[in-house]
C-alpha cells in the first residue's frame, strides 16, 4: 500500500544511551517556530519521561497509533509504544536495549509499507551493543534494505546520499579503508550508484533532468594516467556507460575543484569515490543541515547526519538541527514521490 499523503512520518528513537530522544523531544519542541511536519516517536514511554525529566523539559507525551498521530502532534509529542522496553543508562550504551532499538526499526518500515506512515526517519544507532546482543548486519541502512528486500521479494542496493542546503554528495564506496578503495571501485559499481541517484533525482527530488558530476579517485583525476590508472580505466569508462544510457553525467573530475560555489552551480549530485571525499565537502558546507538521506530503497528514510552523541547525552547540549532538517526532507520527498504518481 502507498502511504497516505497525510500520514505523518515514522521517528525511530534510536540507541536510548544517546541523544536521540532529547533531540526528538526539541524537534518537537519546535514544530511551531521550525515548521516541523507532523511525525510520531517509537520508543518506550517511560525512558523518553525520564530523559525529559532528568532534562528539566515539561513535554506533554501522548501514546497513541501512527494513524492519530498528525492531529495528536500539535498538542503533545505522539508516542507510539515498543513492546520493549528500555533501560535508562545515559551516555552508556548497553546491549539490553537493543531489542528495542531493532522493533522501533521494524515496525517504522512495516508502517510505511502498510500505508500508516509516509516515511522512516531514523535517530542515530550504535552499531556495537547491537553486535553484543547478536545483530548480525553490518549496519542500519544495510538492515532496512534487509526489511525491504524481504517486503518486496527482490535485491535492493542502498545508496548514501548527503544532502544540504548548498550540496548533494554520493560516495560510491563508504565504509572501507582508504587503501581498499582502488580495488573496490569497478565501472559497474559506479554505473550502479550514479543510476539509482540519478533515478532518484528525479522520482523524489523532483529533478527532471537530473546533472551528475562524476570525481576521480586520484589527485587531478590521474593527471591523465600519471597519477594512478583507475580515473582512465574504471571512471571514464563508466561516465561514458552512464552518458550512452541517457544520463547527464560529466567527469571524471579533479574533486579539489568541485566544491567550490560556481562547480556546484553546474551539477545536481556529486558522485565521489570514497567516503571522505563525499562527507567532508558535505559537512564543512552544512555540518548542522546535512540531512543523511538512503537512496534506493523503495520507501523514503532519512537522518540526521551525526551520531549517537554518548558523550554529550543527558546534557540538553545537543543540537536538534539536523533531525528537524531530515524530518523537513522526507515530507518533502515524500509529497513530491506522491504528486508524481
């Protein structure tokens, strides 16, 4: 079922030990001043009340189900209950919480999928007391591509996308190490990546012709061959599969030049190589609007672009930007994929 153009967006809390449900509850806080649509919290009840008291906040919280959610908002924060349940160790993370860490992730892409929910945005998750308590996938965004390919019945590739205000950064490769990366890049892989951006562009973002900017991996894109072979035999060559299938894709070029304010001028997405290459442009652009958005699902999910904050949590020092950023991007994606239809 598609969601419902006026079905509110499905906020996991993620891990309890970080900031995750103070930066719910400020997001909330500023659905007046900040123009923040209508979502509903998974979580445990009774931790997020502890986390507002211990903040000294008076937040009026209210249980209730994702389809009583948009007119519950704008009164008190909605809060759809998890079956289980937290313990409150903040700024620790502890693996008796991630069963429900993983439920709030579950039953947010089982709502979009039913139609309850218009999109899954995702409060920061630590990858380790997952592992501790037998969670076997690399990450979260490798997770809900698990959900959706067993909803769907086929494969389904995920594609990082770092969106700000000023730029759109997609890193082929992500979470390698540096010296793996020439040998990881194929000419298939980056047509794979550029494709679902590209397709994307256009079904979500609203970009009918969407301009890829393709970087090279070496300093000055190789210099021709003189500084590394793969700019000419692995990213040329899938500028060129991408050009031939219609795509607007240019490259492959030296990222040093490709960040500044006329470059960005000239393309819709930058396609880089590694994951640095993607986020630090990113970051040092728009640290607290870069909105974390995962292309190639079948469904819109987005996140804030920072993690779980363990040091600062319980502190009400943490910065709701970047949440209310993601949450403002995926109603946006989301009435743009529904007008489209």
């Amino acid at each position: 079922m598609r969601p419902h153009v006026h079905s509110a967006l499905a906020l996991t809390g993620g891990d309890p030990s970080g900031i995750g449900p103070e930066i719910a509850i400020a997001a909330w806080l500023a659905r007046s001043t900040a123009n923040v649509p209508p979502f509903y919290l998974l979580t445990d009840p009774s931790l997020l009340a502890a986390r507002a008291r211990q903040l000294g906040i008076d937040v009026p919280i209210s249980e209730t189900t994702p389809d009583k959610a948009t007119e519950v908002f704008h009164h008190r924060l909605p809060v759809v209950p998890l079956a289980a349940r937290f313990v409150d160790s903040i700024g620790k993370p502890d693996p008796a919480n991630a069963a429900g860490t993983v439920e709030a992730i579950d039953r947010a892409v089982a709502d979009v999928f039913s139609g309850a929910a218009a999109a899954v945005v995702t409060c920061p998750i630590a990858k380790k007391p997952l592992y501790d308590a037998g969670f076997r996938f690399p990450g979260h965004t490798e997770y809900l591509a698990h959900l959706a390919s067993l909803k769907t019945g086929r494969e389904v590739t995920p594609v990082m996308m770092l969106a700000g205000p000023d730029l759109r950064a997609v890193p082929v490769t992500i979470h390698i190490p540096l010296s793996d990366v020439p040998e990881a890049l194929t000419v298939g892989g980056i047509v794979n990546v550029a494709t679902i951006t590209a397709r994307e562009l256009h079904t979500r973002f609203g970009i009918q012709k969407p301009r890829l900017c393709i970087a090279g991996l070496n300093p000055h894109a190789g210099e021709g061959g003189a500084m590394g072979s793969e700019d000419e035999a692995i990213v040329r060559p899938a500028v060129e599969v991408l050009r031939h299938a219609g795509i607007e894709a240019v490259g492959p070029h030296p990222a040093d030049t490709m960040f500044h304010p006329r470059a960005r001028a000239t393309y819709d997405a930058a396609i880089c190589m590694y994951h640095d290459q993607a986020l630090i442009p990113a970051k040092a652009l728009a640290f607290d609007e870069t909105v974390n958005v995962t292309l190639g699902l079948p469904f819109i999910r987005t996140s804030p672009d920072h993690g779980t904050a363990f040091n600062i949590a319980g502190k009400g020092i943490a910065r709701p930007d970047s949440l209310i950023a993601a949450l403002k991007l995926a109603r946006h994606l989301a009435d743009t994929e529904s007008h489209a239809k």
